[in-house]
C-alpha cells in the first residue's frame, strides 16, 4: 500500500484522543518478522502474512523510527516527536495500522508477572509469540495441561517420538501402555487442572485427544477431539487405508517423526487455543467446517492435510447438520473429498483417453464394474458419474436391487429432487402412454417436433450433432404430460430408424428426457443420444452408462452471463433450464402424486454403504428415496448396453 498521501483525519478523528501511536507501548513485532528495507518502501513477512509498504524516500527512516520504538520504548519518544494532526503521525498511525491488519503485531508480556512464554522453553516460546494472539496465555494454558501417551507398545518409534515433540513443546507427557489400541497407533490425550484424567482415557472421556497411527509406508493423524471421536477416526483412517499400504522395502525412517511431531502440534495448538496446522496449510481443497485429517506417506516423503468424512460422528461439532451443496462450484468442490484416492468413498471419474467432443465423457470404476458418464461439458459429466455411482453402491443395501430400484443421490436436495422426480416421471408417461394413469392426471399427448426455425438453438444444436455428425438415422417422440394442477411436462424419446423389408422401423432408444418444455426435452433427449453413441463406440466394455438431465441446471446456473452469451451457449441455456425448474418439480409432483423423502441405510446394511451415506450427507449431498412401488427407468441414468 502507499502512505505518502496519508492525511491528517487517518491519524485521529478528534484532535487529542488517543491514537495507534499513543497505545504503541502496548505492541511489539511478532519474533520471527522479517524485515526489508526497499528504496521507497519497506516489506515486512511473517508467520502466514505480508505486506509491502510504499511511499517517498523517507519511508525507510520513517520504518527505522518505528522500528526503534517497536524494540525499545514502545514510541512514548516518537509520539511526542509527531504533533497531533500532523502529516507525519497519519503516516505513522498507516504504518501501525497495516501491521495491526496483517497480523504483525503482538501485545507485549506482562514482565512483573513473569515471562510464561519464557519459562515455557525458548523455542516454544518464540513460537507461540510468532502465531498466537496472547502468547502469554497459550504459554500458561501449555504449562496447566498434561498429556498421556497411550500405545501397546510404549517404547515403539512412534511413541517414542510423539513424546520428544511434546517435550520441545514444553508440555508435560507421561506413555503408558494400553493393550486394546491397535499396534502402530498412538493416542495423545491432554488434559488440564479439573477435566477428566488423561489416565483413564482408554475410556470415551471429554478432553482433547489425537490418534496418530502408522501402517507399512502409510500413517495418518487424526483432526482433535474427544477419546472417543480420535478413536472412531483412527479406525476408519487405518481401515480405508489398509488397501493403500506399499508392499515391500525398508521404512522411511521420517517417517514416525513426521507424523508424531504433527500430532503433537495439533494437540499443543488445541490446548494453547491456536487454530489447527490444517487452517495455516491455506489448502484451498480443504473444505471448509468439515475436519482434516493428515496423511503421509514414505514414497517420496510427504505428509498432506486431507477433508476427512469418517464413518463415525461421535462429537457434536461432528453431528450437527451440513448445509446442502447449492451451486456447481461447491459440488466440484466436494467431488475430491469423496473419491480422494487414500481417503475417499468412491472412485474419482477421470476423462483419461475419452473424447470430449462433441460430448464430454468420463469413466470410473464402480465395484469393480466400469462406469462411463457424459454430458455437455466435462464437469457436469464428473457430478453424474459421482451421483450414479454413489446409487450403485447404495442400492446395494437395499434389497439387493444395485441401485436400479434404490436411492437417488444429488449435490443438496434440489438436485437430488429433481432426478428422482424425473425418474418418476418418466415411469408415468409410460403408464400413460400404455393406458395404465389412474386418477387425476391427464394422458400422454404426442407434440409434434422438427427441427425448424424457431426451436431452441440448444434443442437444434444436439440434433444436429446426432443426425449429421454421428450419422444416426434417429426420429423422436415428444409427449405432454397434463398434472391436475395445470403444469405441463414433455417427455422425449430419441428412438434409432432402421430399414426392414424397405420399410423405416423403430430400432430402438438412444436417449429420453423429461423436462419442463418440449425443447429442452428433446436437447436433452439428444444429447444423451449422443453420450450412448459416443460412448458405444469408445468404451464398449463399460457396464454403466450416465446421460444427462435437466436437474443438473439449478446448480450450473451462473450467477450472470456475458452480454455475448444468448441462448445458443451452454451456460445461458441452463440459466434457462433453472428457472423453470422450480415449476417443474411441482408439476412432476402434481403429476405423480410423490414427494421424494430423505433415504437411509437400512439396519442390516454393510458398514460400506452407511459409510459411504454418511459422507455423503456430511458433503452436503442429499439421498433421496426412489418412488415406492416403482422401479427406476433405466435409459434416464442408465444407457442400455
């Protein structure tokens, strides 16, 4: 920032109140602030901040005065020196104030008292005068506590150096053995003068506890909470890495000591108050209000903080409920949380050598099976193959259906919604059209579609695409489906035409949608067509097929689009989409007489799928219910293979 125009009004507002200066005695530079002296200017770096400083030649004296008094008599010299109202004490009061924003300043100790950041060791206790708001009063809440070091083998490496790092922390630590825990892990528990005893912490004691464990090559450390949280997450860690371990070959022997050594910061920074070494890593995939978890491994050395979903919710800061997933930035977001390759729940969908154009396609791997997902752009195509697959898993649980009759999951209810209405939609247009509607709804009636002037350029581009570029001889069937409350929804189906005998017969279906108008249905009737052709052609062996849906566009709506984006354009046509979706979902509902409800695990489920709901709901997903009585239309979500 530049302070060479600072003006008399930034020093005070009233002439003769006190100011930044008058209370500089109060501050001293954080230790560990490096300090360069530029030409115009001065740069000042520390633990997590910086701040360039600009103005005239005589900034850098202006620095060095500051600096003085920073060291010595916290300014009662230089405030005297700078006249209230002065050009020079507003460029002093910029000064103080910039380091005050960046975190540069730290209240000095209150020496008649006794230096507690001192008699905390020295190392400790510049580092805690480098990163803690009152380092006087983390330095006292380290010395109040005591921590136990619990492994059934107390002389391991692990524990050995757990205790190392918390005795350079200055934290008072005694190991004993515990003979339940699990060789190679270590649980760290700390507690302070009236909390429950740290020797009795096998038990599910309050307190402040951290599991660090270490298998062949692989270790993690668990996010800080009670016993029992530290430990449910040690087990789901150990667990979902267990299929990660490295085979063969000598331990890193920094290994332990890396992993040890990060317990213990989590835990002394708990203790002290200080935020956790995940929030400093400034790791912009850490979802934010979900715990990290730290997992290193030997090849090569390294040790990266994780968004970690555990299976096991015991704390309450853990049970509280999430908030739903709202836009598609938040869902991207979280897609790397669940098919994290070491931690994750579900296999991260990937393009590899798939083609993009002219649709996207992607591929995973769903117990083993292949999946392949596609729709207009890349990302949309990753949400609907971590959607599906999730289905897949869960339905599992569920009457041995394989997710065909189960769940239905989508990023926040919304979404989740809007796909199993659609699939309870298309269900009806087939009793409809077979005769079967009962009841207050309308039949199907066929609309009428060519591909002319004035259809939506959306609707046009994908069949064009389809006929044209890929050839396929294709017709489709548009239908209206009336609700009793008076919404309309179009259902399409995009059917192959062969020649039999010299007569144009129905082949077959390439794609179906049911949307909120006849355009958009054939759009995405389509372009599912296309992914199914596309898709045939370049991943034959694939087991599952995902196309696309209109449910996608309430969270792809962007905030605005460009002057230049008209309706030809893929993010203006789901702006579009999106605002019609709300009526939509009331007609489907109208139309079908069901409100989809929140789905859970069923009692005798394998501890797989509660684990894989339970991060789900954790990521702010929603799982739904499929339409009871009903089986879910396969060609929606699933291309016929």
């Amino acid at each position: 920032m530049t302070v060479d125009q600072a003006g008399p009004d930034m020093a005070t507002s009233q002439e003769g109140e006190p100011d930044a200066l008058d209370s500089l005695g109060r501050w001293t530079l954080r230790p560990g602030v490096s300090v360069t002296v530029l030409p115009h200017g001065v740069h000042l770096r520390g633990w997590i901040t910086s701040v360039t400083l600009e103005g005239g030649a005589g900034l850098p004296v202006l620095w060095g005065r500051l600096a003085e008094a920073l060291a010595g008599d916290g300014g009662a010299e230089l405030a005297q020196a700078a006249v209230a109202g002065s050009p020079l004490r507003a460029a002093l009061v910029t000064v103080i104030g910039q380091l005050h924003d960046h975190d540069l300043l730290v209240e000095r100790p209150a020496r008649e008292k006794g230096d507690a950041a001192g008699e905390n060791g020295d190392a400790a206790g510049q580092w805690l005068g480098a990163v803690a708001d009152r380092p006087a009063e983390a330095a006292a809440a380290l010395i109040r506590n005591r921590v136990q070091i619990l492994a059934a083998r107390p002389d391991a490496p692990l524990a050995r150096a757990a205790a190392r790092a918390l005795d350079r922390a200055g934290v008072r630590a005694a190991t004993a053995e515990a003979a339940d825990l699990p060789d190679g892990q270590v649980l760290l528990v700390a507690a302070g003068p009236g909390e429950p005893s740290p020797f009795a912490a096998e038990q599910d004691a309050e307190g402040r506890a951290v599991v660090v464990g270490l298998r062949t090559g692989v270790g993690f450390v668990t996010p800080v909470g009670s016993v029992g949280q530290a430990r449910a997450d040690a087990d789901g860690l150990a667990d979902r890495l267990r299929r990660r371990e490295a085979l063969g070959g000598a331990e890193h022997p920094g290994l332990p000591a890396l992993l040890a050594s990060s317990a213990a910061q989590r835990l002394v920074c708990a203790v002290a108050g200080l935020r956790d070494p995940s929030a400093e890593a400034g790791d912009a995939r850490l979802i934010p209000g979900l715990p990290a978890a730290l997992v290193a491994e030997r090849g090569p050395l390294r040790g990266e903080y994780r968004t970690w979903v555990g299976p096991v919710l015991v704390d309450a800061d853990r049970i509280r409920p999430r908030a739903d997933v709202r836009t598609l930035t938040e869902a991207l977001a979280r897609i790397p949380v669940l098919t994290d390759r070491l931690a994750g729940v579900l296999d991260e969908p990937d393009p590899g050598a798939l083609p993009q154009l002219p649709a996207a396609l992607v591929r995973s791997s769903v117990a083993g099976e292949i999946l392949v997902s596609g729709s207009a752009r890349a990302d949309l195509a990753r949400l609907e193959a971590v959607c599906r697959a999730a289905e897949l898993l869960l339905g599992k649980g569920e009457s041995g259906l394989e997710g065909e009759g189960g769940p239905v999951v989508g990023a926040g209810a919304v979404h989740a919604r809007g796909r199993a209405l659609r699939r309870a939609g298309a269900v009806q247009q087939q009793g409809a059209r077979s005769g079967d509607t009962a009841g207050p709804f309308g039949g199907a009636a066929p609309v009428p579609w060519s591909p002319e002037p004035g259809r939506h350029p959306q609707a046009l581009h994908w069949w064009s695409v389809l006929v044209r570029r890929l050839g396929v001889d294709a017709d489709v069937a548009v239908s209206r489906l009336d609700a009793s409350g008076g919404g309309a929804v179009f259902h399409a189906e995009v059917q192959v035409q062969v020649q039999v005998q010299g007569r144009t017969a129905t082949g077959g279906v390439l794609g179906t949608a049911v949307e909120a108008s006849a355009d958009d249905a054939v759009a995405f009737a389509a372009l599912s067509a296309v992914v199914e052709v596309q898709a045939a052609a370049d991943a034959p062996h694939a087991r599952h097929l995902v196309t696309p849906s209109g449910a996608v566009a309430s969270l792809a709506r962007p905030e605005a689009t460009a002057p230049w984006e008209d309706a030809g354009w893929t993010t203006a046509w789901l702006a579009e989409s999106a605002a019609r979706e709300p009526e939509l979902q009331e007609a489907l509902t109208a139309l079908t007489g069901w409100f989809p409800q929140p789905w859970e695990p069923p009692a005798d489920a394998d501890a797989d799928v509660r684990a894989l709901w339970s991060a789900l709901r954790q990521c702010g997903f929603s799982v739904l219910s499929a339409r009871p009585g009903h089986r879910t239309h396969p060609t929606l979500t699933e291309g016929s293979r």
